[in-house]
C-alpha cells in the first residue's frame, strides 16, 4: 500500500495546466471528430511513456450549440509500451466502448500521435442544427484519479505527512504533500469526479456542421 501510494504522489512532481493546443473539429463518415493539435505535454512524458506502466489520458469532449450545452463524451487513451516487443500499444474508448486500437513502433511516432491526437466520431451529426453555430470544448486529464482512490491517499498522505519516511521531507520545503493535495482537493470542492496535476484546456472557433469537410470524400 506504501509503495503504491508513493508512486501515485510522484506523477504529481510533473504538473502544468496549459492552453497552448488547438481544437479542430472534424468530419468523416463516424461523424463529428475532433483533432488537438499542439499539446503541450510535460517534460517527463517520454519517460512516463516507455515506463511499461500503463499511462491514461480521460478526453472530455463537451458540445454547444450557441450558449445550449448539448451533450459530453467522455474519451480515454490507454497508452502502454511492451518492454518485450518494444512497441507501443494505444486503445481508444468512447463512453467504456473500444473504437481503436493501434500500435506505435517507436517513441517518435508514439509522441507524434499525441502532440496531434485525433478522435473520430464522437459526435453524431443529428446532434448538430443545421445553419446554427457550434463549439466544442475538451478537458484533458493525464492519468487521473477518482474521488475513491483520492479519499486513499489523502489518508496516506495524513498519516504520513511529516514523519522520517515522508516524501514530502526529501523536496524542497518538507511540505509538497500537503500544497499538492491542497491543489487536488481544490478540484473535488467544485464537484469533480476525477482530478490530476497535469491537464489542459482547449475550445475550437464556433462552427457550422455544413463547414465541415467530410474526410472520407
């Protein structure tokens, strides 16, 4: 429980929120995608990446019609590197559902992919009125955490914070422990049911479906 435990507080060192990606929304045959070009994903991604741990990405990919919210997917990224075959494995869910499944030879590709991440047919075209402006907004989380497991750590963390073993101790300050779930918890207080120390924001220009090229013609 310790172990695991530390090495869910260590992800929490790489931490950025950034707004420097671009929300482009797309158009094929699955319907209305949409491409986040330009992430800017931490430093240390290219070693959380060959780590052979599974690493997650939660997309929440939000619809407006003018100022009407329409309606939220929710898509995850599981990305994981077989020390084995030395590949990379991506799989793509929408709502719990697998729409893609890929694979990745080297970390270029692999880092390539995610700088421009592109997901298709999230939603239908029925959902879009014709001639009416539409934004799209995504969140994007990297390796979040649940309301359950947090309520763990925050026992962990309160219980060991502190003490000769504490992490916290080893960093500059001695109390990086409790500034980072200060800054967690901060989240749940608003009513999220996930929370993570690394995630960015993006929003695309309002749009009209018939804008739209569709990909496949």
């Amino acid at each position: 429980m310790r172990s695991r435990c530390v090495l869910t507080l260590a992800l929490f060192l790489h931490t950025t929120l950034s707004f420097a990606s671009q929300l482009v929304p797309t158009l094929d045959e699955q319907g209305v995608g949409v491409s986040i070009e330009g992430s800017a994903w931490p430093a240390t991604l290219t070693k959380d990446l060959i780590s052979g741990l599974t690493n997650r990405i939660l997309v929440r990919v939000r619809l407006f019609r003018g100022a009407e919210f329409v309606q939220q997917r929710a898509v995850e990224i599981g990305v994981r590197y077989d020390l084995w075959d030395e590949r990379f494995a991506m799989t793509v869910t929408l709502d719990g559902i697998e729409t893609e499944a890929r694979v990745f030879q080297t970390t270029e590709e692999m880092l390539a992919a995610l700088h421009d991440l592109s997901v298709h047919g999230v939603f239908a075209s029925t959902k879009f009125a014709a001639g009416q402006p539409h934004t799209i907004t995504t969140e994007v989380l990297l390796n979040p955490i649940d309301r359950e497991r947090m309520e763990v750590i925050r026992k962990w963390v309160a219980e060991n914070s502190g003490g000769p073993t504490d992490i916290g101790a080893s960093t500059a300050g001695g109390g990086w422990g409790i500034n980072v779930f200060n800054r967690i918890f901060e989240q749940y207080s608003k009513g999220a049911d996930f929370a993570a120390v690394w995630r960015e924001t993006a929003a695309s220009r309002p749009f009209r479906l018939e804008d739209l090229s569709d990909e496949t013609r």
